[in-house]
C-alpha cells in the first residue's frame, strides 16, 4: 500500500497502521477520525470498537459495520473543520464511497471525548 487510505502524505505504515495494531495511539481527535476512517477501508474493524467511548460502545453493532464496510467501497475523506477543547472535540467531515455504484456523500459532525489521555469516538450527527 502507498499513501495511507486516511488522506495523509504519509505511508500507511508509518500513518495509520500503528494506531490499528495498537502499538500507538491517535494524538489528536482529527488523527482518530482519519484513523477511523482509514480502518473501515482497511477492515480493521476491531479498532472501531476499541476507539469508542465507553459508555457508548454498547450501542457498537460490530456486524452491521463489517457488513457496511464490506459492502462499500470507499473513494475518500474530506475533513471540512475539526475543533479541540479541552478533552472534548467535534471534527465534520464528508466520507465519500460506492454504495451498489451511488455515489454516496456522507457528512457528520462527530463527537469525540478525551479520557486519561485517549481520544475516543462519542457519537456523531449526521448532516444533509
Ligand atoms: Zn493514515
């Protein structure tokens, strides 16, 4: 793989794929995002689980996301703003992907929420 999937310059290797594999973890809310993005295109749907909030992963339907994400194919990331405060941060953003040949635009507003020094992903809103 060349340019990680996420929409950085980098090398998946050196990008995204530690987040994935667990030896790092995302500095920022927008690297999680970006990750989490990049996890979908890569399968790597454990890290999905494993970077939401705790007290929302209940609601995480780990099935119905690797049937989505296995089904869709995905074209790219558009971050369109991404803010910080404190622990808590909102980074909007438009996923672009194929869905049965639609092309399918995808905008949120997602929240993320900071615990011991971790980002996770909260919950988000969708756009239209
Ligand atoms: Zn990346």
């Amino acid at each position: 793989m060349d340019t990680c999937p996420c929409g950085s310059s980098e090398n998946y290797k050196t990008c995204c794929q530690p987040l994935h594999q667990g030896t790092d973890v995302a500095p920022t809310a927008l690297k999680l995002m970006q990750s989490r993005y990049c996890a979908y295109v890569v399968k790597a749907y454990d890290y999905l689980k494993l970077t939401t909030d705790p007290q929302t992963t209940f609601e995480f339907d780990h099935n119905a996301n690797q049937e989505w994400g296995d089904r869709v194919q995905f074209q790219k990331l558009e971050i369109l703003s991404s803010e910080e405060i404190k622990n808590k941060a909102t980074v909007e953003f438009k996923a672009h992907f194929l869905d049965n040949h639609q092309l399918v635009v995808h905008h949120e507003v997602s929240r993320f929420r900071r615990l011991e020094g971790i980002w996770y992903f909260r919950d988000g809103k969708v756009k239209n």
